[in-house]
C-alpha cells in the first residue's frame, strides 16, 4: 500500500505497480471524509491513519457503482458500521442491479465489473455539496458518476472521468499501458462532456481512480480533452 499526502488529501494506492486502485481521505479539523473503497485492504490503512490523527472517520463518499471503487465497503461497514455511506441516486440503481437506461441517457451499454456482494448505501447525494466539497455531476463512466471539488483548495477528485495511468485520458480514451477505464465506460460523448465541465473548475489538483495525482493539471486535462475530441471525430 503506498500512500501519498498532499495539503488536506491522503492518496491510498493499492498495488500501485500494477493495477493502481485508489482511495482517498480527506482531513478536516475534527473529522475525516473518505472517498471511495475499492479493495479491503484500504479498511485497515484507513483505521491506521484514523488512529495516528485521532480523528474520526464521519462518512464515505462513492463516486460510482464499479466493482474497484466499491469492493471494500462490506469490511468497511462492518469496522466503522456508524459511519454513512453515500453514492448518487443514479449509480444506487446499478448496485441495485437495475441497469435499465434512463429516457433522456445515451443508449450505450453499461459497462464494466458491478460487485457480488451486498453493498451498504445510507444515503444518496441529492444535493450540490457534502460539507467542504461541491459534488459535481460527471456521467459517462457510468451514468451516475459523481466527482468531488474542494474549492478552497481546488482539489477534484474524479473517480474515473478521468485516468492518470498509462497518460491522462478522460474516460473512454484506450490507453494501451492501462486500458481498464476506457473498456469499462458507458459512454464516450458523455463522458467528454463531463471533463469539459470538470475543466472549467480550473483545479490545482487532479485525483482519480487510477493512477498518480497530477499538480497543475490544466495543461493535461486540455490535451486528454483535445484527443478525446480526435477519437469521437
């Protein structure tokens, strides 16, 4: 497990060699916010963490429904079963198990791996913002994908809109070196419109599901915008 602070914002990285899975937290004053559980093993790094700030875990955040973004919330409910769990309306539908297509969604297939197990909601991101963060809409990895921005410290947390691994890419743009994000998205135009939006935050700091966090992003996310325009064209 490698783990990596910036300001507020701890990356957890789970075989970051190979298959980058990431979680974060992000510290508050009297609390801790986690973002994302994709494998079990970040549930005890977590605690670890938790224990050194002696600061306690008060929720955690999903950006969407994928199985490497989810899998270790049933150990996570079971070691911290007082804290909530939180995921968009939308993406509460394919956990689920329901992945009908909505009247007004791009009729692409929904793609990549959902979990087996049982997975643990208390609530569902109805509003803009989740206490610092603005929850920003970003659909296309999955219908219901959500990214989180920081505005103070404009820090974005992306889920998979976009990937740092094998280059930056908005979702959908086949990285060879890591082609795992573009096969599991939904849909490509989408998704290019979700970055657009996410770039017009202007974030200082870019962090995603997969792959390392990228300081000053602009210039990154402008060109994975341009090739993303070049494919679809």
């Amino acid at each position: 497990m490698k783990v990596t602070k910036y300001k507020n914002l701890y990356q957890l990285t789970w075989a970051p060699m190979l298959f980058p899975i990431n979680c974060y937290l992000w510290e508050n004053d009297d609390d801790i916010i986690v973002i994302d559980m994709g494998v079990i093993s970040f549930v005890s790094e977590i605690k670890k963490i938790a224990e050194r700030l002696n600061k306690p875990i008060s929720s955690l955040l999903l950006t969407h429904a994928h199985a490497d973004h989810v899998n270790g919330v049933p150990l996570f409910h079971k070691i911290f079963p007082n804290v909530p769990i939180g995921i968009s309306d939308r993406d509460f539908q394919l956990l689920n198990g329901d992945f009908s297509l909505l009247s007004n969604e791009a009729k692409s297939k929904i793609k990549g791996g959902f979990s087996k197990d049982s997975i643990h909601i208390d609530f569902t991101l109805k509003k803009n913002e989740y206490h610092n963060f603005h929850i920003i809409e970003s659909p296309g990895h999955t219908p219901g994908s959500v990214s989180f921005f920081e505005e103070k410290s404009k820090i974005l947390i992306a889920g998979d809109a976009f990937q740092t691994r094998g280059g930056v890419a908005v979702s959908g743009t086949l990285k060879i070196f890591f082609p795992f994000p573009a096969l599991a998205t939904w849909d490509y135009q989408t998704a290019l419109n979700s970055a657009k939006i996410l770039k017009e935050l202007d974030p200082n700091v870019l962090a995603v599901g997969h792959g390392k966090m990228i300081i000053d992003p602009i210039q990154n996310i402008t060109v994975a915008i341009s090739e993303a325009e070049r494919h679809i064209d």
